[in-house]
C-alpha cells in the first residue's frame, strides 16, 4: 500500500507487520526524518521524493492508499489532480483513506479553529477549509464512508476506485 505524503513516518507503527507499505514524500527534509524512524523500508528503498499529484508510480500499482494531514495542507486547485493520482495507482475495488482536519460546527471548536488558524497555516501550509470530500466526484472516485474521529474536527473519508466494465475483464 502507498502512504502519500509520509512525513516523518509516524503512520508505520499503525500499518500491520506484514503490510508492504510505501511512502512518498514531496520533502526531502521529511523524508530525512522518515529514513531514521523506519530503517527497515528505508533500506526496503520504498521512501519516495514524489509529488502526490503527479507520482511516478504505473496505473493500479498499490492494493490501497492512505494519507494523514496530506489533503489539508494541499491548495485548493491541487485537491483533485492529487485524488485522480491516488485513483490512478490503486487498482480498481482498491480503497483510499485520508485523515483530515475540517472545520468544525460547534460554536466554540469553530471560534477557536480560527484563531489555531494563523499557527497551523504557518506551522504546516494547512487549513480546515480544503473541503477535499467536496472534490471526491470530480475525481472519479467513490465516497464509502465520511465520518468524524475526533469531534467535529478530524474526518476520515473513505474512498474507492471505481471497478468499470473493462478493468473487470482485466482490460486496465
Ligand atoms: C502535515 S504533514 C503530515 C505528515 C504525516 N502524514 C503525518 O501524519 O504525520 C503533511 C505532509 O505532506 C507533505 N506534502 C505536502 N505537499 C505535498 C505534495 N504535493 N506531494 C507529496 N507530499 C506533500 C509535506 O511535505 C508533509 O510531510
């Protein structure tokens, strides 16, 4: 499976041991830091210097994708040519996941996402506003699941790649 935009590698300590994960990165820095904290995959060659929206990788290489606090840091106008890549390398049935933040409804968590604002957007690029399950039907992908972790703040969206007519008959 692909972790897409693996930063440090926090995420590895979550993944199954018999998983073969990947990451990608468009940080050198961040990579840096994922080599040290997972000697393994480092070695494995499976750190990545990537763009998410334009990944080097062929059509349908992973089973699945995931990705955590990648979509909130991208711009706008970056959030469905990153999707259509992650579609385009996960095999069809394949499933997405994305852990984000969003702005919150509730009064006082949505006063003070506002004022975190200024520090997340200097600290990391990142807002609650990139609406990326907004973007899912221009992608091509299927919304499964859209549901909240932690509060109304972080979201986990499921998504999958379409299974069409010729990839079911192995024609991709
Ligand atoms: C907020 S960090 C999250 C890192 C990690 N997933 C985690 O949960 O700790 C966002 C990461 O996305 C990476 N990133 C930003 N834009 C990217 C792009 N266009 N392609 C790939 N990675 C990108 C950043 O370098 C950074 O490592």
């Amino acid at each position: 499976m692909l972790d897409a935009g693996v930063g440090t590698g926090r995420n590895f300590a979550f993944y199954p041991p018999a998983a073969i994960v990947s990451g990608i990165d468009i940080s050198p820095a961040m990579l840096a830091r994922a080599h040290d904290r997972c000697p393994t995959l480092a070695a494995a060659g499976r750190l990545y210097a990537m763009d998410v929206t334009a990944l080097k990788f062929a059509d349908g290489t992973f089973d699945a994708a995931a990705s955590s606090f990648l979509f909130c840091v991208l711009p706008s106008p970056l959030q469905v040519p990153a999707l259509r890549e992650l579609g385009r390398v996960v095999k069809p049935g394949g499933v997405i996941r994305l852990l984000e933040y969003v702005r919150p409804q509730g009064t006082l968590r949505r006063l003070l996402s506002y004022v975190w604002q200024p520090w997340i957007a200097w600290a990391y690029g990142a807002s609650f506003d990139r609406h990326t399950e907004r973007h899912v039907p221009a992608s091509g992908l299927e919304l499964v699941d859209s549901r909240y972790v932690v509060d109304d703040l972080l979201k986990v969206l499921t998504l999958r790649v379409p299974v069409r007519a010729m990839d079911a008959r192995g024609g991709r």
